[in-house]
C-alpha cells in the first residue's frame, strides 16, 4: 500500500510539474505536440482512477466555446482546430486538478521551491566561473534540443538542460531564468509560489519564502519587484485595523516609493516602456495600446486565437508587429469584454474560495488579483495552460471545503457514538 501510495504521489507530481513545463520550459514550449502528450498522460491517468468528475467545472469550458463559436460564425476566420486546442487546454487542467485535488498549490509550492534551488547551483557557478556557463551550452544542452523546435521561427529557443536555461543574459545581465524562457517568466511562478505559499502558511518568514525571494531578486524582473512590493505590502495590512492600515500606508509607501525611484532598472525600465509605446509592441504599454485599438473594433467577442488576432490584420510571416507581452489585454483583445470580465472573476473566485479553505482572511483575494494582473501586465500568461488551471480551483476549493464538512460531521457522529455508548456502560 505504502508503494502504492508513493508512486500515485510521484505521478501526481509528475503532472503538475509538467503543467508548469508546458507552460514556461524552453524544451517544453516549442511545441502543442508536448502539452498534447501530457494532455493523453493525464487523461489516462485520470480514467485509470476512475476519478468522479465534477460538472460544475464546464461552467468555465462552456464560457470559452460560447465566445469562440461566436467567433467561428461571425468572423469567418476561426477554425475548429483553435476551439479544439482551447478545449484540449481546458481538459488538460481539469484532469490534473481533478486527479490531485487540494493538494495542487502545495504541490505547486513544493516544485517550484525545488527549482528555485537548482537554479541556484547553475546561476551562482555561472556568474563566477562563465567557463562553467559555456560548457553547458557547447557539450550539454544540444542533448536537450527539441526534436518539435522551428530553427526558423520567431523567437529565440535558449539552449536548456531543462533544469536551467542558459540565456544569453546570465552572464551578460546577470539575470537568473531559472528553468523557464526568461528571468521575467521565472519571476511570474515564484511570485505566484510566494503568494500561495502565504496563504498556506500564513506567515512570511518561512523557508520556502525567503527562497522565492531571493531568487526572485535574481531574476532582477521589473514587474517581478513591483508585484513582490505589492505582494508583501498587502500581506502585512490586511489582517490589520483601519487605523493600523492608515499608518503602514503612510509608513511604507514612501519607502517603496524611494526604493523604486532609486533602483534604476526598475524606473528607467518603466519609463523606457511608456515612451516606447507608440512605436513597438515589444513595450508593454506599446503591446496594450495596440491590443486595446483592436478590441474597440471588435468589442464583444474579440478577434479570437487565430489569423484574425491582431484586430484583422493578417499577416504572411509572424514579426514584431505580432509580438504582444501584456497577458491582461491580450485576453481584452482576444475574447472581448464579457469573457475577459468572467476570467477575471473566475481568478478573484479562485483567490477567495483558497484563502477560505486555508483559514486566510478572504480580502487578501483581492490584492492577491491585482498582484497577478501586474504578472500578467509584463507577460503573455492567461492563455497558457497553467494559468487557466486557476480558473477552476474555486470550483475544486468549494469541493474540498464540502468534504471537510462532511468528514467533520463523521468525526462528530463517531464522537457521539461513542460517548453514548460509554454512558450507557456505565449506566
């Protein structure tokens, strides 16, 4: 049984881990060949256990085949294949969170704590020794190249040993990527593993936390620092009094205020984006722009995943003009405003229904959302795998919080029994 027990443990960890690969790995991202592969693993996995299915979770699924079957008539432009990759995502998440259940965000804190940690052992020995860096991207990584991976595409596939990415800006930015695209990618995860982490244990000064933070600092991300600010800021006011909120506020805004004018990477940055948004869509404010232009033509339903996404324009070869690096109006533009409404409130739902699960004051949901929507400002997430998985775990959190009360009622039933029955012994 213990055996048993471990290896359902060991595969259970294999699936949310390989969510987060499809979601950010270099080896992993090249292709929809590899999260469909994972997609078969989990499905058979879930059927092997014959896990009950719960209904309630095609609420979201039927919210996104609405807009797209929309799209599909009215645009012209949308092919069954995008629908069928947008269901095949959605599935893929259902059956992890189906499978592992309310272990899914301790699992998910548990990899990326581990990952933190390996990267340390290929960041750090880079940094001091770059012959150890370019031995791994001569000798090692070409074992690792993917067989699925568009030598001609548009973006660059950063040579990896899929434990650590050997980008270009470790040794020339002295930035830590992690195992993911790039340090900006990795900052994302560990700030999510760090807000979730939170919630789980309700206190800061842990060792995992103090992990995510260091190795978010070395990822030296912009939006990373400003969500950690954020993050940290909302974790110490919100189980405070009115009063005690006021007086932090005025104690430590100031503070975040000065740091980040005094950190040049980080203001610098800002403003080098906001100029440049008129002119590129590699700014994230330029990508906002433009996403928020398209939307207006199309204000309902958006443009969709397919030819038609960047406001129907089409286009022969995929170049800057399609590149987009803002998630949150990425959504905008691609589902239109009801949808983009509904994930949203399916992410502040999620947030909530975690922290009431957890014993967490369910008003941190809320700047828990504004966290991730700065994530989401700087990078191109809510349309990948991983991140529609949040969209369900209010759904899972609501279940769990069921069982625990039915559990509970068991425990007091059997308790009842018992006394009575000692009492009419002794009687």
């Amino acid at each position: 049984m213990s055996r048993i027990l471990k290896a359902k443990t060991a595969t259970d960890y294999l699936l949310v881990a390989g969510l987060i690969a499809v979601s950010g790995f270099p080896y992993f991202m090249v292709s929809q060949v590899n999260f469909f592969l994972l997609f078969v693993f989990a499905a058979l996995v879930y059927l092997k256990r014959s896990v009950p299915f719960e209904p309630q979770l095609l609420v979201v699924v039927f919210a996104f085949l609405v807009v797209e079957v929309l799209q599909y008539f009215v645009l012209r432009a949308v092919d069954l294949v995008t629908i069928s990759g947008t269901v095949i995502r959605m599935f893929l998440s259902i059956f992890i969170l189906c499978l592992v259940r309310g272990k899914f965000i301790t699992y998910f804190v548990n990899i990326l704590y581990v990952l933190s940690l390996i990267s340390f052992l290929f960041f750090i020995p880079s940094l001091l020794f770059p012959p150890f860096f370019n031995f791994f991207v001569t000798h090692i990584c070409p074992i690792f190249n993917s067989p699925f991976a568009d030598p001609d595409g548009f973006y660059i596939v950063w040579p990896t040993n899929l434990l650590f990415c050997f980008h270009d800006c470790v040794l020339s930015e002295f930035r830590n990527p992690g195992p993911f695209w790039e340090p900006g990618l990795f900052a994302v995860f560990l700030t999510l593993a760090l807000l979730f982490n939170l919630i789980l244990e309700k206190k800061l000064w842990t060792k995992k936390n103090m992990v995510f933070i260091l190795a978010l600092i070395s990822t030296f991300s912009t939006a990373g620092y400003i969500a950690l600010f954020v993050l940290l800021f909302s974790f110490y006011i919100v189980n405070q009094s009115l009063v005690k909120k006021i007086i932090l506020s005025l104690l430590i805004l100031p503070a975040l205020l000065t740091l980040y004018f005094s950190l040049d990477f980080l203001s610098t940055k800002v403003e080098q984006n906001i100029n440049m948004a008129g002119s590129t869509t590699s700014s994230r404010f330029g990508s906002a722009l433009i996403d928020f232009t398209d939307f207006l033509k199309s204000p309902y339903i958006g443009w969709g995943r397919g030819a038609l996404r960047y406001g129907g324009r089409t286009f022969t070869f995929f170049s800057d003009d399609q590149h987009r690096n803002n998630s949150v109006t990425d959504v905008l533009a691609t589902y239109g405003l009801f949808l983009f409404l509904f994930y949203f409130y399916s992410y502040y739902s999620s947030l909530k229904s975690l922290c009431l699960t957890n014993g967490f004051n369910t008003h941190f949901a809320f700047y828990a959302l504004l966290v991730i929507l700065i994530l989401g400002f700087s990078q191109s997430i809510f349309l990948k795998p991983f991140f529609y998985s949040i969209l369900f775990l209010r759904f899972i959190g609501k279940t769990n919080q069921t069982q625990a009360r039915e559990e509970q009622h068991d425990k007091e039933g059997q308790t009842g029994a018992v006394t009575l029955l000692t009492t009419n012994e002794s009687e």
